[in-house]
C-alpha cells in the first residue's frame, strides 16, 4: 500500500520517547487523576459540584481513554498502515471525544453566564442542566458513528501511521469538519469568559464603591487559576490551528495528551478535595470556613473551564 508524502511526515512525530510521554499524561491525567476526583465527589458529603462541572471530567476521561485503546489492545507498539477493528473503533472515539470536551466546557461556562449563582442544590436545577449533560454525549455519538461510518465505507484511509493512535485520514471531516467545530465552540467560551471576567471585575468594582470599608483584597489562588486557564485556552486554540493548517510537529501532540492532568492539577487542588481525603483529620465546621471554602469553588467554578479539541 502507498502512503502519500503528506501523510509519511506525520511518522516522524511518533517516535518512542514521544510515545511514551503521550501515553503517560492521557493515563495519569484522564485514568487515574481525574477518576479519583470523581469518586471522591461521589462518596464524599464534603465535595459538592455542580452536574456540568462533573460531566465535563467524565468527558475528559472518555477522552483520554480515546487514545489509549489501542495500547491496552497491545498493537500501540509502533507506527502501521494495517487496518484493524481496534484501529476503526479507536478512529471513531477520537474524532467524538474532542467536540464532545469543548461542548461539556462551553455547557459549563454557559451555566455559569445564565445562573451566576452557579447553584449546587439538585433541588434547584432547571431542566436545562438535564438537557446539558445529555448533548456533549449526542455530539460525541454523532461525531463517532460519522467517523465510524467513513472508516468502514474507506477501511484503507484508517491506520496508526504517527505511532501515536489510529486516525481517519480524510481530508474533509478530519482536517476541516472537526477542527472547526471545536474551534467555533473554543471561540464561544472565549468569548463568555471574558463577559465573565468583566463582570466580576464590574461587581468588585461596585462593591468597592458601595461599601468602602470592605475587604477588597482578591484572592491569590483565584488569581492564578484564572490566569492557567485563559493562557491554557489560547495555547489549546493554537494547537487546533495549527491541525487546520497541517503543520506537524512535536508540541501540538504534548499539549492535546496534557488536558485531562491540566484538569486534574486545576479542578483537584480545591482545598474541600484534600479535606476529604485527609479523612482522618476532624472536619472544621465553624460557619465563616464553610463560607469561604463555598465561596473559593463557587468562583473556580463560575469563572474557568478546560477543555481540548486536537483531532
């Protein structure tokens, strides 16, 4: 089988050092971070999120395992132009995943923008939150069977020839369909974070005038989440760009496999999290820590998202 020259520069990102370290972030970030902030969630009184926010994990966990199908099949050895079951079901997770991760975070911080409350009482969400955990799941199976329907139409177009993971290698849906969706979606929550970010600066400017005595001092770990994750949101966009424009290099790989540990290093050092597992310490129940620590997840939670799109 021949394998055009646009496609055989594609190889040359997929040696084993490079293997090794993408393989290691997805598994580490998306199959043993986060699963562990979900359980805790789950079995702990002391968590409390907000349903989209947790659904945008199980999103990223879906998304990691995407990618390393096809090492726990035992074929992810190295790079082959052989067509496999393994290789089309692979092909058609990784185009799902990735539009799926973007509308789980838009769907977070187009929550947030319609109920700054960001309320984490089940007795109080609307029907739309349902609808909102049901639709990155139906564009993840819409994008899925798309992939898998061309995969089996064109079985010659799907092989794992960068090393890394087995791809559809279709000029229209896998250059163009899917880059542009999760960019048009990265675009929407751009823009929603910086109306978000305006209005919190609005409102501390209020408060500010209205109440002068007031403490205004800003908290510095709000700070520096917020800025992780504006800067992290333009490099993710520069990846999808450079996918567009079918430029390939090392770096756009490493910062797609880094997104689930991202998420883990951001969303996993609330400090409600480390007081659930440090069970065996009493739990402080004084009302203004209660306050305060409510206070610190309703504004990580409000203001910032993660998300990725690299086919």
């Amino acid at each position: 089988m021949s394998i055009p020259v646009d496609l055989q520069k594609n190889s040359s990102v997929g040696d084993a050092s490079l293997r090794h370290a993408f393989i290691a972030l997805h598994i580490v970030g998306g199959q043993v971070g986060l699963p562990i902030i979900l359980l805790t969630w789950a079995f702990s009184k002391r968590v409390v999120r907000h349903p989209t926010l947790v659904n945008l994990w199980i999103a990223f966990i879906v998304y990691s395992v995407s990618y390393c199908i096809i090492l726990y099949s035992g074929q992810g050895d190295a790079a082959t132009t052989s067509y496999s079951n393994i290789c089309l079901v692979q092909s058609a997770m990784i185009y799902g995943a990735p539009p799926m991760s973007a509308v789980a975070g838009l769907l977070v911080i187009w929550q947030t923008f319609q109920e700054p409350s960001f309320s984490t009482t089940p007795t109080k969400w609307p029907n739309s939150v349902k609808i909102f955990l049901v639709l990155p799941y139906l564009v993840f199976l819409i994008f899925a069977f798309t992939a898998g329907i061309l995969g089996m139409l064109h079985p010659e177009r799907i092989y794992n020839l960068n090393g890394l993971y087995c791809s559809l290698h279709s000029a229209n849906f896998s250059h163009y369909v899917v880059p542009i969706f999760c960019v048009t979606v990265m675009s929407m929550m751009v823009i929603l974070e910086v109306i978000l970010v305006v209005r919190y600066y609005r409102m501390w400017a209020h408060t500010s005038r209205v109440f002068p005595l007031a403490s205004r001092r800003t908290s510095p770990s709000l700070l520096l989440r917020v800025l992780l994750f504006d800067v992290y949101s333009v490099v993710v966009f520069s990846v999808a760009v450079f996918f567009l424009s079918d430029f390939q290099t090392h770096w756009p790989y490493m910062i797609q496999a880094s997104v689930p540990l991202t998420a883990v290093a951001v969303f996993g050092s609330q400090a409600d999290l480390f007081r659930a597992w440090c069970f065996w310490r009493p739990a402080n129940t004084s009302s203004q820590n209660l306050l305060n620590s409510g206070s610190s997840t309703l504004h990580l939670t409000r203001i910032q998202s993660c998300n990725s799109f690299v086919p």
